[in-house]
C-alpha cells in the first residue's frame, strides 16, 4: 500500500497479520529498506500484525530533494500508522528508525505504547561528521562509500557471505537525494533531552561489534528512560536483526509478551 505523507510523498508500505491484533512498526535504517527485516519476520510471534516501510528517499518509497528533518520522519510515521488504521503500536526502529521511534514517542504517545531501539541513539555523530560524508557522496555517489559503510556496519561473521551482499545491493540502490536528505535529518537531531522525559516500556538492542552505535552509546540513550530493559546481541553488527536474526527476535518477542502486546503460548514458563 501506498501512503501519501503530508507533504505529498509517496510511502511505501506492507502491513501483515491478522486484523485487529496488536501492532508492531518496523523502521529501517539509513541505506536501508523494508527488506531488512525479512529474517525476523517469521520468528516474530503470530498474534500480531507487522507493519512495514520505506523511509522517505529509500526503497519504493519516493526521493523528495535533500535536506529532510528529523520533522518531516516523524511526520512520515504518523501517517503511515494512521493510514492503517493503527494505535498504540510498538515501534522498532533501527539506527535512522530508531530516532524517528524516539521522536515519535515524544510527539505522539497515541499512536506508540512501547519502543524498540535498536542500533541506534538520542545523538549519532556531529554535524562536521555528517557534512563531510554528505559532500562525499555529493562527489562520488552511495557506491564510492560503500565499502567504509559496510566496514563500520557488520560484524565479523556477516562480512562476507549474503547479509553482506544484500546490504550492499540495497545501500548502493539508496538514490543519492534520499541518503544526503536522511543524513542532514541525524545530523541535526539531538533527542537527550526530549527521550530522558519519556516513561513507556522500552527494549534497547546493540549490537557487540557495532561501530556505527557502538553498545556504550546505545546504553547511554537506552538509560535516559526509567526502567528500559537493554542487551547486547553478541557476534552481531549495526544491522543486527539481518545478522543475527533469531536473536533480535527472541529479544522482540519476549518484550511484547512482558508489556502483554503479545499472547504467551500454551505451556510457556
């Protein structure tokens, strides 16, 4: 299905699931699209329904001129989830989605009733750090930087092989316009404030050999909110629900049914 934004883009969308149930959003990250979450989806509990997209300027959803804000994602959120119908969503986010969940969560508790924050921070890098790779890839494309992307992105275990591959096929497809535009939207973000406000239920996932958001960073954002749960998935990257999968949605899956988003089967402990 497709979601006209506010402004007039065009979404990219997948819903699934049985009707009424209770929701789960999955936000990618940036060079990222909705295929990112295809490992976990069937490990992800069946009693629920699970909402995908595609940022603006990724995938099928539509590249609007750089630069966009960190507004104009969350503005995408909301009418996504509300084109579907949907309220008090658990929102998954990872890395760019991460920060659209948090901002989000600040702007719109209807609409989320528990987060995800996966790979992801209050603050990502500095703005000397996000221009300097916006006019690299205003000189030489997504595909010049792909490679210190990637490097910085995946664990040991998923450098070669088909997450990588599928990565760089997906990050190196990213039209320029989408990727410069997410970026000047992190690179002007800084939720320490706003996110230390926030009392819902919160899982925060990091990745043990992520160098993009390193585990200390993410514990740092995870922390700003009282009572957030936060683990480590070891052997695992920033593109930790690819990498790997079954335990990215172990984690997911136990949170849902702790906040009662999600049924416990017959003759679990």
């Amino acid at each position: 299905m497709i979601v006209e934004a506010r402004d007039g883009c065009r979404l990219a969308t997948r819903l699934q699931g049985p009707d009424g149930a209770p929701a789960l959003v999955l936000a990618h990250g940036l060079g990222m699209d909705m295929t990112l979450w295809d490992a976990v989806l069937p490990l992800l509990p069946g009693d629920i329904r699970v909402l995908r997209y595609d940022l603006r300027g990724h995938g099928n959803s539509e590249a609007p001129p750089a630069p966009y804000s960190m507004g104009q994602l969350v503005s995408d959120a909301e009418a996504v989830i509300e084109a579907h119908g949907l309220a008090e969503t658990v929102f998954a986010g990872l890395s760019l989605g991460g920060m659209v969940a948090q901002g989000l969560a600040v702007k719109r508790l209807d609409l989320v009733r528990g987060l995800v924050l996966s790979n992801t921070a209050a603050k990502i890098g500095t703005p000397k750090l996000w221009e300097e790779r916006i006019a690299a890839i205003r000189r030489g494309g997504v595909a010049a930087q792909a490679d210190a992307v990637l490097d910085r992105w995946l664990g040991r275990d998923a450098r070669h092989g088909s997450v990588a591959a599928r990565a760089r096929r997906v990050l190196t497809g990213t039209p320029v316009e989408g990727y410069v535009g997410s970026s000047a939207a992190v690179s002007g973000t800084d939720f320490w404030t706003p996110v230390s406000g926030l009392r819902l239920p919160v899982l925060g996932l990091a990745g043990a050999e992520d160098r993009s958001t390193p585990p200390d960073l993410m514990r740092e954002t995870v922390e700003l909110i009282p009572g957030a749960r936060f683990e480590i998935i070891r052997r695992a990257g920033h593109l930790s629900p690819a990498e790997r999968p079954e335990d990215w949605a172990a984690h997911v899956t136990g949170f849902l049914r702790a906040i009662g988003h999600a049924g416990v089967p017959p003759g679990a402990p």
